[in-house]
C-alpha cells in the first residue's frame, strides 16, 4: 500500500498522536466560513473544519464543501479497496494537495488516527487509508480529502479581524453532509449578524476632564 500510494505522507508533525477531542459538546466542533467579500479561488464560499490544536504553532483545517469532479476509483485505479468507488474526492485546501487524509468512524481509537469528536477521526497514514475504505457496511462513508488549509494564528487573527471569516460552532457530522454545496449558505447565515442589531448607546453625563480636555 504505502508504495503504491507514493504521493501519500504520514503528518504526524501536524496532528499529534493524542486523541484530543474537540472543544465542548462532543458533537460541536468550531468552523470557519469565508465571508461573502472573500474572493480568494481557494477560500470563496469555502466551509473550513477546524481540526484539534497541534505542536507546530499553526492552525489546520480542511475545507469540507468542495467535491472535486475525480471519484476514487479514478484517483487510485491500481488498488482493489478503490477500485469501482464513485464517490467523490473533496479538495481539503492549498496546502500539499497531493497528499490525502480521511475523515472515518470507528468505535474505538485506532492507531495513527487524530480524535475529532465523538467517534470521529482523521488519518493521513497510508495503510489506515487503505483500512478506512475496506469496510463495505452500509451506511459507512469514510471521505477523502487532498490538500489542506493552514495559517500561523497571527495570520488568521488578522484575516478575521479584516473581515474574512466568520466563527461558528456548529454539528461536527456536518463533514460528512451528502449537500456540501448547501454548507456555505447554511453555515454563513448562522455566522452573519441579524439584519436589525440593536446598539445600547452609553449614558449621558457629564463629561470626564479627560474628555472635556479632548475636545477643545
């Protein structure tokens, strides 16, 4: 396996070993969605999940709405557990788009494996790749994704604060939503604020000197 897929690496620098869970609700995990301003190829209307701190400094994520057109039946021809697999490929981000990860179920903590939430995980190793697609129940959707996004947090601070992003907590299942196309309208509805905001204006006073002085 690991020599037919030479393209694939193991990032354990970027998802350590332990099985941290996301924050809060099991279930509840945090995403960014692109604001309607953001024009970026890669980022427009992109829904991004979060994934668990790591040790390199940067934040990770993977873009979760955007089905590329190459099943995996196409993207590995040559290995049996893809072989006649019509479900899509997801473009994760811009980030080493040719290495792949999968997001997959399990009932317990498998190895090589970063913990999502609930009984969710992630994998960039080959061979737990190739195990996550050999189980054929119905109802078991392991999904691939190639590339991934990142920034250093000073860099994302700064798009947020410039307006790029919206925060929003939100179902982690939705990484496995069978309408991806409809994640960003769905997700940028609940980040955006209501079209009526009601502003408390401070109450009037006297001015402080320090105001007084200001204004003259």
């Amino acid at each position: 396996m690991a020599a037919a897929l030479l393209f694939i690496c193991i990032l354990p620098v970027f998802l350590g070993p332990s099985a941290q869970g996301a924050q809060g609700n099991k279930n509840k995990v945090e995403f960014l969605v692109a604001r309607r301003q953001v024009q970026d190829p890669f980022f427009h209307e992109s829904v991004v999940f979060m994934l668990p701190p790591s040790n390199t400094g940067l934040v990770v994520g993977l873009i979760i709405n955007k089905p590329t057109r190459v099943t995996l039946g196409k993207l590995l021809p040559t290995l049996p557990e893809f072989k006649g697999r019509t479900d899509l490929a997801y473009f994760g981000g811009p980030v080493d788009v040719r290495i792949p990860s999968v997001v997959f179920r399990s009932p317990t903590a498998p190895e090589h494996a970063t913990h999502l939430y609930g009984d969710v995980y992630l994998t960039f190793d080959a061979d737990r790749i190739s195990r996550a697609f050999q189980n054929r129940q119905p109802g078991y959707t392991p999904r691939l994704f190639l590339g991934r996004a990142q920034w250093s947090p000073a860099q994302l601070r700064n798009e947020i604060r410039q307006g790029g992003w919206y925060k929003v907590q939100a179902e982690g299942d939705l990484i496995f939503s069978h309408d991806p196309h409809s994640l960003w309208r769905t997700l940028h509805g609940r980040g955006a604020p209501g079209k009526y905001i009601r502003y408390q204006l401070p109450p009037v006073g006297p001015r402080p000197p320090a105001q007084i002085a200001a204004a003259m």
